[in-house]
C-alpha cells in the first residue's frame, strides 16, 4: 500500500536546524505535489512548504527565508530543511502527497520540538 515515513523530528534549541525527511512508496511520486504541514497542539494543521512535480516551491509567510522543501525523485523522498528555529516553529510535522486525480496521502507525523 502507500507509504509516506517522515524522519527526522526531535528536540532543538531555538536558533538550530533539522532536516526533515518523508520516504514514499508504492505511488508515482513524480507526478504529485509534494508538501510539509504542521499541527500545534489545539490548533488546525496548517501547510508549511509544498513543491510541485515541476520543483515549484511555496512556503508559508511564518517560514519564508528559513525553510527550504525539496525533493529527490530517484529516491521518491521530500526534505524539509528547517534553519532558524523557533519555539513557534513546535509542531507535529506532517508529509502529504496531492494529485489534482487522486486522494491526498499523508504520513503518520514526526514530533519536532524547539526549546531551550
């Protein structure tokens, strides 16, 4: 069945960095917009980055400048690095894969936690 495995979560100071990894499987990942939301406690899930099957990059104001999605096709996997880190940024990070066709997929979410 489809697979999305984010990786990469955990605990930072503010002022740090983590690199965000979703491995996928079993879709055609190139076709799909690929993209990074995130859920706070009590608050909806909002999105964080996307990129297209084109490699066009949107991110949400909140990161702009200190978020970079990409994306490897040959190893159908979505990267987010995070730099700049902020106790705002706490979150449960979440992988999503959209087709305009198709359902929506989602991972299962990595803990990413910003304090000192």
């Amino acid at each position: 069945q489809v697979q999305l495995v984010e990786s990469g979560g955990g605990l930072v100071q503010p002022g740090g960095s983590l690199r965000l990894s979703c491995a996928t499987s079993n879709f055609i990942f190139s076709t799909y917009t690929m993209g990074w939301y995130r859920q706070a406690p009590g608050k909806q899930r909002d999105v964080v980055a996307t990129v297209s099957s084109k490699g066009d990059t949107n991110y949400a104001d909140s990161v702009k400048g200190r978020f970079t999605i990409s994306r490897d096709n040959a190893k159908n996997t979505v990267y987010l690095q995070m730099n700049s880190l902020k106790p705002e940024d706490t979150a449960v990070y979440y992988c999503n894969a959209y087709h305009r066709f198709f359902p929506d997929y989602w991972g299962q979410g990595t803990q990413v936690t910003v304090a000192s």
